[in-house]
C-alpha cells in the first residue's frame, strides 16, 4: 500500500510541472501569469456558454482557487449546509474533483470563542490553500496551519501523523499534522488568519495574522512572530522573525514569497507595520527591509498596511500597499524594490514609486515588461516594468479586491460588481469583452490544464473554451 502511495505521488508532482495553479499565484514567486493557451475570452454563466461546470459555496468566499492533483481546493463558509452534523458559522475548505465539479470533501472549522476579535462571523477561510505532493496545506480561522490529504478518506488510508480524526467518511478530511499558531507560537490574529502558504523543499512558510486586538490600540501578543517556517513534513517549527514587535498598524494579511534573489533563496514577507522584509529562506536571516510608506505619512489617513501579496520577479519585488477594505478608499503606493540590497533599502533600494495608485490588496501580475496593477478605487494600470511609467488605465467602476492575472496573451480582473473585464496584454489599452458572473467577484481568475476556475461570492466556475453546461445553477 504505501509503495502504491508512493507512485501516486510522483504522479501528482509531474502533473503540478505542466499546468496546475497548485498555489496562491501558481509559483512561489506569486507572479500573476501563465502561459496557457485556449481559455475562454467570454462566457455566459446564464446561457452556460463555455462552462464546463459550477459548484455551490458557501454564502462567502475568499479563499482562490487552487489545482493539483485532479483535485480543486476553494475557502469559504459554511453556509450551504453541505453537513447537517457540522451545522453553523464555520470556516470551510471544499475539494472538487477538477473534470467534472464533483464534490469530494470538506474541511469545517468552528468559529474562536473569542468572536471576530480573532474571527470575523461569516467570513470562512481566506487561506488559499498550496497543493504540494498531494497534501493540502492552508490556513484555517482558527490561526491553525493545516496539512491535509488532498485525497481525502477517498483513499481509504488516514495518513498521519495526524490521526484524532472523529469524522472519518467519505466527505470529511484527512489531516496530515495541524499546527495551532495561537497556542504554538502566541499569534494574535486580528479579525482572521488567512495566510496562503508557500513552500520550497521541505520548508513552509506562512503569516501568523499577528495584530492588535478589538481596541485597536492594543497589541496582546507582542512578542509573537510575524512569518513561521515549518518542516512540511512533521509540522514543526523550524524559525520565526518579529521585526514588527509592538508597530502594528492593524493586522497582518499578506502572505509570503519565494524565490531566488542574486543567487540568494529569499522568503519575502510584508508585514504589520507597512514594511517588507526579505529574509534568506533556509535560516529565517534578515537580509532587507523597505518601507511601504513616506515618512510624513500618519496612519489610518495616509499610511498603509500591506495586505496584496509580494511578487518576486528577476530580483525585483513588486508590491502595493493599502488598508483592510472595511477602511475604505485612499491613497496608495506600488514599488520596484531591488532585493539584491542589504539593511534598509527604502532609500537605495527603490527602482520606482508609482504614487497614482489608489489602496491596494492586489498582486501584481508581470509579462513582457509590463506590470498590471489594480487599485481597491477600481482602477486598473498597465505600467512599464523597469520604469513605473504609466501605459495606462481602465475605470472597472467598482472596487478590486482579486488581482489581475495575464493568461498567454489576455488580462483577466473582476470587480465587486461581479464583472469580469478580459484585455489584450500589451501597452494599448484593448478591452476583448466583459462578463459577469452573477454576484460579486472577491477573487482571482485561476487558469489550470486548459480551463479558468472564477469564483463568485457563492459559486465556483469551470470556464471552458466549447463547453456547454446543460443546467445552467440556478441563481442563488
Ligand atoms: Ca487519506
Ligand atoms: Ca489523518
């Protein structure tokens, strides 16, 4: 049996080298970017043109889509009610087999006691889980790094260490190690833990969500790290930073990145007080540090949290800064950050400071010298890579809270309006078409093996070139 697992293993990681999304930006570097080829430039999720097939959600959805392993993985709560027996606000994490929707298993999470000081009602899981060597690692709302496999009890076989499992049917989950972040390391995450992960070996790293409590004032957990890293296989804590200490602005909500910087393995983190920090990644070693906002500028009004995720891209990080979306408008800063730099690099190492950009919780995407950015404001900017200059901009009219992202020669980004705009990749603005998908769009459109994954508040899609849903879900 466990020689058998063994094949099955290699088989997944060959599939995760073609075209899966298997993470949270599809590498560890978190550019925004594939090269599929065939996707669907419009669809009608009404009509059912060029759907493949939709699956219900919960009543909110935050957690992206992500592929591997035949196996789709989306957050969410649990207000679909899949299981009677876990009924209640809960955080969920739903599994669908990628050919056809079909529902495998979810993972439900009671909401804190401590109410939405640590676990906002309603919100779910806004982990978008990393499928690496069929184990599904996220975040839960409970501040817990969850290792699960992706296969489920579907294989008949509960893999472990993790074997305290009391639902063990079909539809329930098989955890691999659960690592509680609040007890193990004293996180105090604010309002929710969403931390994506991403790994490198058998490294994984992750945001603790470490942040002030309901005061707004005070920081209960001061000494707590902002970034963890665990050994993927046993769950245990391998280092943790806490440059941040006790400079909480509010909470921390991006999520890391890796990847080769000057010859360097870096792991590249923004954090609570609006600075980013790249650390060598093996050893948790601070190696820079930027910060996100001018110095005159006064939290809330005009200084930033960092919530958009850093994107590493030819020892460049590119990020936006901007503020929970409860905050609402304002403005904004995007960066070219030379990583290559050492100590505090605010100064030597900026490449660029784009100002024009509103507040962000978008990543970038970056093909061909251009960088798509998108603002909380609803603007969406083409600018040149090594410059910042401005190619230009689209007006979505309603707020982004996903991220654009470039498949082969098209840009995809939804707005809270629930539409969907496609654009042809290049320094013109060309609009291709503009769908929507039948309720807001909280998302990113995720392309894996030829089909785009798009979320809805409460559906998933599976959007294919020629495909043709004969029952169209009804709107919910
Ligand atoms: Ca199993
Ligand atoms: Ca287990």
């Amino acid at each position: 049996m466990r020689v058998i697992f063994a094949f099955v293993l290699v088989a997944f990681t060959s599939v995760a080298l073609s075209a899966d999304w298997p993470m949270w930006g599809g590498t560890p570097a978190r550019n925004m970017v594939s090269s599929m080829t065939g996707a669907p430039t419009e669809w009608d999720v009404k009509a059912g043109k060029n759907v493949k097939w939709v699956a219900e959600l919960g009543s909110q959805s935050y957690g992206n889509p992500t592929v591997g392993g035949g196996v789709v993985l989306i957050g969410t709560n649990n207000e679909l009610g899949r299981d009677p027996k876990q009924a209640g606000d809960r955080g969920v994490v739903m599994a669908f087999r990628e050919s056809n929707g079909e529902f495998l298993w979810q993972a439900t999470f009671d909401k804190l006691s401590s109410g939405r000081a640590n676990d906002w009602p309603f919100q779910g899981i806004a982990s978008s889980p990393l499928i690496a060597d069929g184990i599904a690692y996220f975040v839960s709302n409970r501040g817990q790094v969850i290792a699960a496999d992706i296969d489920g009890f579907h294989d008949n076989e509960n893999h472990g260490p993790y074997q305290e499992e009391k639902l063990t049917g079909k539809n329930d989950p098989d955890f691999v190690w659960v690592f509680d972040m609040m007890e193990e390391v004293g996180s105090f995450p604010h309002n929710l833990s969403n931390s994506s992960p991403v790994a490198h070996g058998n490294l994984l790293f992750v945001s603790t969500s470490n942040g002030q409590d309901e005061s707004h004032v005070n920081i209960p957990s001061p000494k707590a790290p902002s970034i963890i890293a665990l050994d993927r296989t046993t769950g245990k804590l391998v280092w943790e930073d806490n440059s941040v200490e006790d400079r909480i602005l509010h909470g921390q909500w991006s999520t890391p990145a890796v990847g080769e910087v000057g010859g360097v393995l870096q792991v590249v983190h923004a954090q609570g007080d609006g600075w980013v920090r790249g650390y060598e990644a093996l050893t948790g070693k601070k190696l820079w540090e930027f910060d996100t906002n001018p110095k005159d500028s006064v939290w809330p009004k005009t200084r930033n949290e960092v919530i958009s995720t850093p994107v590493i891209y030819e020892n460049v990080v590119y990020i936006s800064n901007g503020q929970d979306p409860e905050h609402g408008e304002g403005v904004g800063h995007a960066y070219a950050i030379d990583a290559t730099k050492r100590g505090d690099i605010t100064e030597s190492g900026r490449l660029w400071h784009f100002d024009r950009i509103r507040r962000s919780i978008s990543t970038a995407a970056i093909k061909d010298g251009l960088i798509y950015l998108a603002d909380f404001s609803g603007f969406f900017h083409c600018l040149d890579l090594k410059t910042g200059q401005l190619h230009w901009t689209h007006d979505m009219f309603a707020a982004i809270w996903g991220s654009p992202m470039i498949v082969g020669d098209r840009v995809y980004l939804g707005d809270e309006d629930g539409d969907i705009v496609v654009v042809e990749h290049g320094k013109t603005l060309k609009i291709v078409s503009e769908q929507n998908m039948g309720s807001s769009v909280y998302s990113t459109v995720v392309p894996a093996n030829g089909t785009l994954f798009v979320m809805n508040r409460n559906q998933l899609y599976a959007l294919q070139q020629g495909a043709q849903l004969q029952k169209p879900s009804a709107e919910r």
